[in-house]
C-alpha cells in the first residue's frame, strides 16, 4: 500500500505521529521547528502541489494548528500536515522557500486573518482589509456581530433597529 | 482616481475597483511619467469571510449558505461543503443521490464554461460571443430553476445527507435536448476561427514548471500538458463509474487553454 510506504518513510526521517486516515489520504503531525525540513522532504517525495494552507483557533487550548495539504500528481494522494503553535505569539517559519509563490500569498492570507508571523515570507502586506486596526477578524474571540453593530448600525434608521435590537 | 505624489516622477494611481471579466478587482499602479514602474492587486472586494460566518451557524443552514460562495458554480460548493459534512459525521448517501449529484455537477460546470468562453470573447472584442454563451447557458439555468427551483443560486440543493428532492420526471427528457442544442453552439465556437487563433496562440504561456510552482489546477495545467483531473485521480462520488478522456496540450498558451474547455 503506497499510503502506508509514505508514512514509513517520513517516520524514519523525522519524529512524528503518522496514519492512514483512508484511501488516497495520509496525515502527519509534526512539532513547529521541523516543519520546513519536513515539507522539503515530502515535496521531494512528489508532493509538489500545495493545495492549502489553513488555520484553526482554538482558544481553550491557547494554540493555532496550522494544517497543510499537499498534493502529489504522481502518487495521486494528497498529505495533511499539522503543527500546533502558540496562540497569543503566533510565529512560525514560512514555507516558501518549499512550495514558492503559492505557498506565499497562503501565508499572506492567513497572516491578515490570524495575525500569524510567518518568518522568511518576503510580503505580508494587508490583501482584502483596507484601514484595520481591531484584533484579526478569523480569531474566535472577534465578535464579528459586535463589530457591525459598533461600525455601521444606524441608529436612526427603524429598518436596522429590528436586525441589530433582535439580538 | 487618487493621485498621490511619492518622487520626483513616481505617482501612486489607484486603478479601478473594475470588473474586468474576473470578479471586482483593483490595481495599485505605481507610475513613472506614461510609464507603469510596479502594479499591486487589490483582490478584496467580494471577500466575504465564509469561514467565519459559517462558525455561526449548523451544517443544514450553512448548505444554503455555500452557495454563495462563487455565483459560476453554487452547486459545486454546495458539493463540497455536503461532501466534507458528510465525511466528517459517517454519513452514507444514498445511489440515486449521488447520481443525481454528478448530473447536476456536470451541468454546472458546463455552464461555468460558458461564461468563461463569454467573458473571454469580451477580451477578445468579439461582443456576439458573450451573447451567444450567456444566451446559452441560460438554458442550462432553465433546468437548475426546474429541478432545484433556483435559477443561479439553488439554495442548498445539494445537501448533506444527499439532494433535497428527486428529479422531476420531466428533467429525463429536457436534459438531453438542453445539452443537444449546447453541443451545436460548442461546435460553433470551436469552428476555425482566425480572428481568435490571432488574438489566442502564444499569449500568456505558461510552463509545466510554472504552473507546478504557481499551483494551478484544472483546464489550466491541463493546457500546460499535466494529465491530470481530480475526477479520475481521485474519484468523488460515482465518476469512477463512468469513461471519460481527459483533455491535454503540450503549449501552455491562451489558445491551448481555450481549446481544452
């Protein structure tokens, strides 16, 4: 089964927990300093195309779980990679010296939404929020609902009354 | 427009929002006199956040809502939120709904490719083409309205669990004859045309390696010469059961990209 060799592979190579979650479907979790190293070596397996790069909060926990997919045209089976980072000094060493360009504007994304530090990405700037000064807008403590209310209720207007009063 | 000076020669030019035929978008231009010195996107005006309105609310209410993600191709993001719904809780769809899921699929993405074909004759100037394809495809969305009862939006038809409802008997026969009428529009549009093969080959090449790099997916690396397609590499729903070529060309070039949808 090629799934299982991929994993026996990597486990060699690094330190992680590995399985087979079905067919086509491989996921590692890996701790934050080896993840370059360890997104070097698969891209040299054949996971060559970066499909995603996402971020899942989870304040109880006080961490960020980065989550990476990887797809390998030549084996057709598509690698999630996860790492768990601190949440309140979000930092993390980026991937694009790995995967390039598309690993770029990912991490471009996920630093506007999250406020992650990517180091090594050549540009973070803002790419959709214009004049933004509250807390990243992806986190779960930001009340988007509040936000609108303080923004752009009108209080005058009887129409917007029965949405934002409702509540 | 705002005009900002930063050197001597150097002005900021805010360029847009405009919809060129890729959703509203914007460019930053830094210009030097006529010349244009570095150009930055602006891609924010149709970001929604979907992943954080759907935090607030349940996977039945965020079917509907997935459907506002893209309007080219609600249904497909009906499937795919359906699809990850449905694997995350264990849940098995019955036969029929998943045939019923990739007829519907197929039909959305032809008259995806309609619009693109649209919106590429505007680029090319060719004004009857974006007629023929909108006027086209809206026979396609004449059988979303009857079998979902939307016409572009389809109000999570697609559903996890499922489809909300069976095909209407009548869909059996107006499906073939929508899709009989649509082939004779492709065949046309396919015709040699030397108008478009003059304003298509060799614009915009882009390289196997480039399009790896870049991560370009679909009909686009398809006409960079991947043979790839996610429906036979790793087939979702029933589409392992069916015999279907995958397109290919060697060039990379808009006409190549035009020839594969």
């Amino acid at each position: 089964m090629l799934e299982k060799e991929i994993i026996d592979k990597i486990e060699k190579k690094f330190e992680v927990e590995g399985s087979v979650q079905r067919e086509r479907r491989v996921i590692v979790k890996i701790a934050p300093d080896k993840l370059v190293e360890l997104c070097k070596f698969i891209k040299d397996l054949g996971f060559e195309h970066l499909s995603s790069l996402s971020v899942t909060d989870w304040p109880k926990r006080g961490i960020y779980e980065h989550t990476y997919h990887a797809w390998s045209y030549k084996d057709k089976i598509l690698i999630t990679i996860k790492t768990e980072i601190n949440r309140d000094k979000p930092e993390i060493d980026s991937v694009y010296p790995v995967w390039g360009e598309s690993a770029q504007i990912h991490e471009r994304e996920m630093h506007e939404l999250f406020g992650v530090e990517y180091k090594g990405n050549p540009d973070l700037s803002p790419l959709f929020l214009e004049e933004w000064h509250e807390k990243p807008p992806f986190r779960k403590d930001f009340d988007w609902r509040e936000y609108v209310r303080k923004n752009f209720y009108d209080k005058e207007n009887e129409r917007e009354r029965v949405y934002f009063e409702r509540v | 427009m705002e005009l900002e000076a930063i050197g001597k020669n150097e002005y900021e030019l805010f360029f847009g929002p405009a919809h060129p035929g890729s959703g509203n978008f914007s460019v930053k231009l830094k210009i030097d006199g006529e010349r244009v010195v570095s150009a930055r996107a602006d891609p924010g005006y149709l970001h929604r956040g979907f992943e954080k309105l759907m935090e607030y609310r349940i996977p039945i209410q965020n079917a509907v809502l997935s459907d506002r993600i893209c309007v080219l191709e609600p249904l497909a993001w009906n499937l795919i939120h359906a699809e990850a719904v449905e694997e995350l809780m264990g849940i098995e769809v019955p036969e029929r709904a998943k045939y019923i899921r990739v007829i519907m699929a197929e039909l959305s993405r032809i008259q995806s490719h309609l619009i693109w074909y649209g919106v590429l004759s505007i680029g090319t100037g060719f004004q009857t083409g974006f007629k023929l394809a909108f006027g086209y495809r809206d026979f396609i969305l004449d059988l979303f309205e009857l079998i979902t009862g939307g016409r572009v939006y389809p109000t999570g038809y697609i559903c996890p669990g499922g489809v909300r409802r069976d095909l209407p008997e009548s869909a059996k026969e107006r499906i073939p004859k929508v899709l009989d009428k649509i082939e004779k529009m492709i065949d046309f549009v396919r015709a040699e045309n030397p108008a478009n093969i003059a304003r298509l080959r060799d614009i915009g090449v882009l390289k196997l390696e480039d399009a790896i790099r870049l991560g370009a997916t679909g009909p686009v690396i398809r006409a960079s010469g991947l043979k790839t397609d996610v429906r036979k590499d790793e087939p979702y729903e029933v589409y392992d059961r069916f015999d279907f070529e995958i397109p290919v060309r060697k060039k990379g070039d808009a006409y190549a990209r035009f020839q594969i949808v």
